[in-house]
C-alpha cells in the first residue's frame, strides 16, 4: 500500500515537473535558445496566486486565473525585453542574459515580498479522497495536480498537433526561414509559445505551492532545475519527452527518497539522467540531429 | 506561345499581358555584402501570365535576387515593385503575404511533418479561426479545418499526389518532395512563384513531366513564374523571356532564341577563346 502511495505521490510531484519542462522543451523547440529565468516564474505564480487570497481576499479560482494571466504576460514581456533583441546573438549570450533575468526576477521578488517565507494554504481544499478501508488516503492537492497534468498534456498535445498555431510552431522548430517564405509570422509565434510556456509555469507555480505550503524568492530554482533535467531527460525539443520525462523524474525521486535515502533522492535523479544521457545522447524520446549539408 | 513585345521599362513580357501592368518591376537593384558587390543594377520586368528564367554560372548572383525579392536580404540599391507596390523595408512575412512565394535550391520542406501539415502550413494565412476554437474545437475550428483539408487535396492534386497526404514529408522520394516544395508554395496562393532549381537532380523523363506541369500551373492559376535552372533543356523549353546573370550583372535578355545565339552569353558559359585557341 506504501509503494502505492509513494508512486502517487511520485506521479503528482512528475506532473508538476512535466508542466513546468514543457515550458522548457517547447521554447528550446522553437527559439532554440534555454529559458533558465523559466523557474522564476513559477515563483511569480505562485506569490501573485498567494496576494490574490492571502491579502486581497478572493476565491482560489480568481487567484489562479490571475496567476495565469500575469505570468503569461509577463512571459511575453521578458521574450520581448530580453530576448528578442539578441535573435541573431551567439546562443551562450542568450543563455547568460537568461540566468540574469531569473536573478533579476527573484531580486524583484525579494523586494516586494522580502526574503521571509510567506506559509501559503492550499487553494485545494476538498476532503482526501481514502480507498481501502483508510489505508490509502490521496490528499486533494494530489488528485488536483495529477488530474491537472493529464488535462494539461492532453490539450497541449492537441494545440500542437491539431491546430494551425500548433503546425504553425512546428514548422518555425523545424526551419525558420522556410516558415516566414511560408508567411508564418516568426516573432509572433515565439511571444506565442513564451505566453504558454509562462502560463502553465503559473500553473504549476500554483500547484506547487499547494503540495509544499511555503513560498519564497527562491522557490522556483530547484523546481526549475529540476524540470530542466526532466525536458533533458525526454529529449529537449520534443513534447512527449518532456511529459515522459516529468513523470520518470518524479517517481524515481519519490520511490528513491522512500526506499534508499532521502538526502540523496536528488542525487539518484541526476545519476539515472547521467545513465541514460550516456546510453542514448538526445534523451529518452530526443530526436537524432541531423547535420544540415 | 504568344509573341514577347518589348516594354516601357526596358524589358520584354509576352503581347497578352500587355493589357495589365506587369507583376514584378525590377529596376536598378543592387546589393553589396562588406565590399563585395553581390548584384549590380538588376533591371527586369515580368508579366502577369510569364513563364520566365534567370540563368548565368554558379556564384552569378541568381539565389541572390530570389533572396532580395523575397526579403531574407534587404537591397542597398534600387526598388522591385510587387504588382506596383514597392516592396522595400517589407519583412519576407509582408511579401509573402503581398504574393511572392518561392521552392529552394536545397529542398527546405518541414520534414518531420506530414505531406498534408506541410501545405497546411502554407495555407497558413489563407484560413483563420480564434485560438478559442482552436483549443476547445468548437465548430469554426472544424469548419475551417475542413475547407483547409480539402484546398489541401486540390493542390496535392496538380501533381497526384493526394495518396502522399498522411506521409512524413521527410520520407518522400526526391522527385516527390522537390514537387511538394511547389505545392506548398502554391498553398500561399502567391501572384508570382518564385521557382530556385526545380529540376536539380530529377532525371529527363521527370524534367519533361515537370515542364508540363510548369505549364499546367500556369495556366491553372494564372500566375507569373520566375525560375532559376542550369537544365537549358528545361528553361529553353518553357521561358518565353530569360535573364541571364554573371557576377552579378545581367549580361542579356530575351527569348530563348535570342538568349542561344548570344555571344556574350555562349562566352560567360563556354569561356573566352583566346586567338591561340586555348580556353581563358
């Protein structure tokens, strides 16, 4: 029953991470460039979902949506100020103007809502759900985020493969040039996919803060790093990878902090990642780059 | 074929597009790279319903005036005017909206995605819905699909390919993906097409059938074609007006006739022959 809860846990925690790589995976695919300052805005998330309860008063689903709607914007808005000038920059410029985004967005958080930890209530509050006579309780943040997660990728995946905005990102991924000759607007679909990516990293921004009530300048660092390795891991660049990749990240961090250690559950993440960068390069489902002749 | 009339612009076009105003008017285009001087007063005009060819030695400047027509470089000298608008400072989206659409020398085709996605994606601007619908698919979204699957279907058609639809465009044999790369850029429904080697690497047989359907196309959507080919067979056998380019001028213009028995142009292609009689 144990193992059963542990791998719950590890599936809800692997969503959250899924959510966030996504994000990653999705701006690597088409800006190619690492949005290390990604992290941060899971931070902004979840403050701005905590001002909107804690001290405005609201409902959790005006929170949420306010979450979303701020960092969307405010993804739009650091692509536009930070990136968008540097289109044609070296890629290690890009990524060095990236961690100073992320510092300048946790300076800006220590500003406003200085360096104390602030305790955030869950904006899921329903009573856990207890299968097997109570021996196995699922707390309601659990069923939110698994539930979010599946929602999340599912629809993601649909945009992606089914729309016009989705064939439209696939093809600036693939070949800039070719896609603007096609009349596909190229700074447009990056602000588009910088707007998903920053939304659902409020999302996850929110969830997490749930699962793990306290909230700082700092609180999207590990997460982000995490859900990096997670974007690596399914192979940077592709969507399933980075779901895929989550998901695994999760458990094994979960299952690894249960049974072996729990100092060294993170440990156990970044050595299975290790492996599996050594057996297959471009990560679990990563594609085989070819070189342009 | 009808007879090529000379125009205002210096410039030929064919006698049955002299009743509109040319599509492309070209005049005194230049660009320079650093100091390098990539294309020199390019001055050319093609009508509404042309056929025509720009040919000349590899490194003439040929895909650099493909390039300058469609905005990946901006002219540092002179204007192409697009159906009378001048098309300077315009972003490659702009003029690609405006009607230029082009193929490339090296197949640039989106190749993880289908063959149908493919020309979706040149479609691109040709149907809308809201992002909405789009991600709750409510009817404008299906709507819109539909009408795009089956203009999808009428392109595939020109050159029977609608079975290829649900195929990786990656996996299509050469001949087919350098047929698609048309078909894409018909999907953006352009005034002009802009066409970089569309025989490179097909065999005679293929060349022969492309020819017809060079024509077909035409004909079909009454559009001016511009292209860039070293297979004469192909250019001499369709052009009615041809440009030839060397380092970056144009060194003569005319019907293919006129174009064969041109020395300057047997000499640009052949080499000069010295009075001892070895090659320059």
């Amino acid at each position: 029953m144990d193992f059963i809860l542990h791998l719950i846990n590890g599936i809800s925690l692997g969503s959250i991470y899924a959510i966030i790589a996504l994000g990653y995976t999705m701006v690597y695919g088409i800006a190619k460039m690492l949005n290390f300052a990604h992290g941060d805005v899971i931070m902004v998330g979840g403050y701005i979902s905590f001002v909107v309860t804690a001290n405005l008063g609201l409902p959790p689903a005006v929170a949420i949506v306010a979450a979303v709607a701020v960092c969307t914007a405010l993804g739009v808005i650091i692509e536009k100020l930070a990136y968008k000038p540097l289109r044609a920059a070296p890629s290690l410029a890009v990524l060095i103007t990236a961690i100073g985004v992320s510092y300048f967005l946790q300076n800006a958080a220590l500003l406003i809502w200085s360096s104390n930890p602030k305790s955030y209530s869950s904006m899921f509050s329903f009573e856990p759900l207890r299968l097997f006579n109570n021996r196995l309780s699922i707390t309601s943040v659990t069923i939110v985020t698994v539930v979010t997660g599946i929602v999340v990728m599912a629809a993601l995946t649909l945009i992606i493969s089914k729309t016009k905005m989705g064939k439209a990102m696939r093809a600036v991924s693939e070949d800039k040039d070719a896609a603007q000759l096609m009349g596909i607007g190229v700074n447009k679909t990056i602000s588009i996919t910088f707007a998903i990516g920053s939304g659902l990293a409020a999302i996850a921004g929110v969830l997490l803060a749930s699962a793990y009530p306290i909230i700082m300048p700092t609180m999207g660092s590990m997460p982000g790093i995490k859900a990096f390795t997670a974007a690596v891991f399914g192979g940077i660049g592709s969507v399933p990878g980075a779901m895929l990749g989550g998901i695994l990240l999760g458990v094994i961090e979960i299952i690894g902090r249960a049974y072996i250690s729990s100092e060294l559950s993170d440990a156990i993440v970044f050595s299975v990642l290790i492996i599996v960068l050594l057996v297959k390069p471009t990560g679990l489902l990563g594609k085989k780059i070819n070189e342009k002749v | 074929m009808s007879k090529m009339v000379p125009v205002p612009s210096a410039g030929i076009i064919p006698e049955r597009d002299l009743n509109s105003s040319p599509i492309l008017e070209i005049s005194h285009l230049g660009i320079t790279f650093g100091g390098l001087v990539a294309v020199e007063d390019f001055n050319l005009v093609i009508g509404r319903t042309e056929i025509s060819g720009l040919i000349g030695p590899n490194g003439a400047g040929k895909t650099t005036v493909f390039n300058l027509l469609t905005k990946v470089y901006q002219q540092t000298k002179g204007a192409i005017l697009l159906d009378g608008v001048d098309t300077k400072g315009m972003t490659t989206v702009q003029v690609n909206q405006l009607g230029i659409a082009r193929t490339f020398q090296n197949i640039r085709l989106f190749s993880s995605l289908t063959v149908e996605d493919n020309v979706k994606i040149g479609l691109h601007n040709q149907y809308k819905y809201d992002t909405l619908s789009g991600i709750l698919r409510l009817p404008p979204y299906w709507k819109a699909e539909k009408q795009a699957k089956e203009r999808v279907r009428e392109l595939l058609s020109i050159f029977n390919m609608e079975h290829m639809a649900k195929y990786k465009a990656g996996s299509l044999p050469y001949g087919a993906q350098r047929r698609l790369e048309i078909v894409r850029a018909l999907a953006t429904n352009p005034s002009l097409l802009l066409l970089d080697e569309p025989a490179a690497g097909m065999n005679p047989s293929e060349t022969e059938e492309l020819m017809a359907n060079i024509r077909k196309i035409r004909d079909a959507f009454q559009i001016a074609i511009l292209l860039i080919e070293h297979d004469m067979s192909l250019v001499m056998g369709i052009c009615e007006g041809i440009a030839v380019l060397n380092y970056g001028k144009i060194i003569a213009k005319g019907t293919p006739e006129e174009i064969q028995s041109n020395p300057e142009v047997i000499e640009a292609y052949l080499g000069k022959q010295k009075e001892d009689g070895s090659d320059a």
